[in-house]
C-alpha cells in the first residue's frame, strides 16, 4: 500500500536544502528523499510551517523514522511514526479545543471559567501549547481533560509576539501559533471527533451544535465561526433586573470575569467576515491556519452568527455605543459553583 509519512516542521523559507528520509521497520530500513512544502501562511515572517512528506509503496508498516539532510551522521535520533490506525468512529474524546498559544499568561480567572465553560458545553479534552505562565496556573486539572503541551520555540528562535512583522519584528510568527494547530490537529487526529482552533478568551456556543451542521452541511467540513467582541474594559448591568451570580468572591483572584461583561460591539459589514476561528472534522483536513484552513476534503462554511458566535476582546468605541448580549447568564447557575469548586481546590478562592 502507499505509505505517506507527513512530518509538521519550521523551515527558513529563503533556504534552499535537500533533506532526506530514514525509513525504520525491524531489521529493514530505506533512505531516499523527501518533499518539503511550507504553508503559505507565513504573514511574511522569515520562518514558516512546513510539511516534510516522504511517499513509498512499501507493504511493510513502518514504525519510527528520521529526517535528515546529512546521512553520514552516526547517532540519529528516530521519531515514531503516529495516527498508523485510521478510525471512522468510536473516538476517545468527541469534542478537542486547540489553544495555542500561552506565553505571559495571567489570566487565572478566565481560564478557569472557559474551562469549566467548555465542559458545560460538551468539550472533554483541551490541549494548551504553553511557553509560560503565572504560578498559579500550575494547577491540577480533571483528569484527561487538560493536556499541557510545553511550547519552547523561544529557546531557538526569536518569536514574534504579534501578528505581523511590522508589529512585533521576529523569526516566527506569533510564537509559533500556526504550527501548534497544526500539530494539534494532528494530535487529535484519531482521537476526538471534532476539534476547535480558538484562543484562551474565547468560547462558541452554544451547545449540540455539531450535530446540526453535519446535518445541513455534511461532516468533512470547516466550520467558521464570527467573532463577537465583546469589551473586558467595560462591565455594565443587563438592561433588565436579573439574579446575578455573587462574584465579590473572586475578587482576589487574578483575571477576567467573564460573567461581568455583557455588551458587544455592533457589526461592520467590511469586517465581519475578517475574524473568525474554526471547527473542524480533523479527519477531512490536510493543514490550518489561525483563521480558517489552508487545504481540506471540502470548502468550508459559515456558520450563521444567530446560531453560534465567538465573543471576546476589547474596543476603542464608548459604551453607548455598545450591544448588549446576555447568552452567558443562561449558564451562569451551573458555570459559577463549577468555578467555586476549581479555584475551592487550588485555594486560590477567598474565603471568609
């Protein structure tokens, strides 16, 4: 059968260099050479994703292999070739966040309530690509849900801390961001049914979406998703009396609550179709970017923003000019002591 070997790497995308493909299987072993395609989602850094892609017809399966551009070199370290079993159902997890990436983070209180947020909403495995992160942040979540995956590319790269050179110069774009998802996406690949490419600040809702959309749309499609931006420097009351949540509880601790901010901005025509993230069948897609992906099965589709949207972010307009948006409130009964409960067992919850 043909054998395709994808390895996900970064590559100086002005280098031009011939690298070849060690092939391992018990006591047989090929070498011959290997293709290199960089994604041409670089936003013109000097450092791009890249695929490295070995094909061969051998009827052997292969376990563990090597890329290398120096075959004379004597002690080669071998990588184990992953997802050798395609599976059509009966995931281990249904539905995966990707977030990536975490450097610098603070915001404790957010971060528990996506996470909690995310569970309430069907999620049963989150995968954070982290390069740092406060003290506090070292805690111990359920079991099989959180899986942190150390992110170091700032050991060996200057990395952007923004999204574009003339914001932040760099080697890499934003931390290494897009191949992180990408490596995700792979992670997940025979793992999750589904898999969603957002941030640490922002949820979809609501929830049995997945479902419906298969429906309408078909399963090996990309699902995108608008963003709502919803202001963190504004907290302002609903329009209409409602039983609010005690939060003065959490006070001390450090972070966004996103239980206190319920205005949006209004829509701009010209950019709505400018910001948004993306659920995939992970299955039916080759390679991704930040917003939307770069080679699938089948195109992609908008979600209508009355069914599931993205809020997060913040906003240069005044508050007057703001939508109010009260989704949230609807969990805010079982979010809260799910948040009690977290921040109870970490201590890092106040109390009297």
């Amino acid at each position: 059968r043909l054998l395709r070997v994808r390895v996900i790497a970064i590559k100086l995308r002005r280098e031009t260099v011939v690298l070849q493909c060690l092939l391992r299987c018990q006591d047989q072993q090929l070498v011959s050479k290997a293709a290199i395609r960089i994604h041409r989602d670089h936003f013109r850094f000097p450092y791009g994703t890249a695929d490295v892609l070995k094909c061969d017809g051998y009827k052997f399966q292969v376990l563990p292999l090597f890329f290398f551009s120096k075959p004379e070199k004597s002690e080669l370290e071998f990588l184990e070739i992953k997802n050798q079993k395609a599976l059509t159902s009966s995931f281990p997890h249904n539905f995966t966040c990707c977030f990536s990436a975490m450097y610098n983070f603070t915001n404790v209180l957010q971060l528990v309530q996506n996470l909690e947020m995310l569970q309430l909403l069907g999620v049963n495995r989150v995968v954070v690509y982290k390069t740092n992160c406060s003290a506090d942040l070292t805690f111990l979540y359920v079991p099989g849900l959180l899986e942190v995956i150390p992110w170091s590319l700032s050991k060996y790269l200057n990395v952007s801390r923004r999204a574009r050179p003339s914001q932040s110069p760099g080697d890499l774009h934003y931390f290494g961001q897009i191949p992180a998802l990408n490596d995700c996406l792979y992670r997940s690949m025979y793992r999750s049914k589904y898999v969603a490419l957002h941030d640490l600040d922002e949820l979809i809702l609501p929830q049995s979406l997945l479902p419906l959309l298969e429906k309408k749309y078909g399963a090996d499609r990309c699902y995108l998703f608008q963003n709502s931006w919803i202001p963190t420097e504004f907290a302002l009351p609903p329009p209409k009396p409602k039983a609010l949540p005690p939060q003065d509880q959490w006070q001390n601790v450090s972070g966004v609550n996103i239980l206190a901010h319920f205005y949006r901005e209004p829509i701009v025509p010209r950019l709505r179709y400018r910001n948004f993230k993306v659920i995939v069948n992970p299955r039916a897609v080759f390679a991704t970017s930040v917003h939307g992906v770069l080679k699938a099965k089948k195109s992609s589709v908008w979600v209508n923003r009355k069914i599931a949207r993205i809020p997060r972010g913040q906003t240069s307009l005044k508050p007057q000019s703001l939508i109010y948006e009260g989704r949230l409130l609807s969990y805010s009964a079982d979010l809260t002591p799910a948040v009690n409960a977290v921040l109870s067992d970490t201590r890092l919850l106040q109390t009297a």
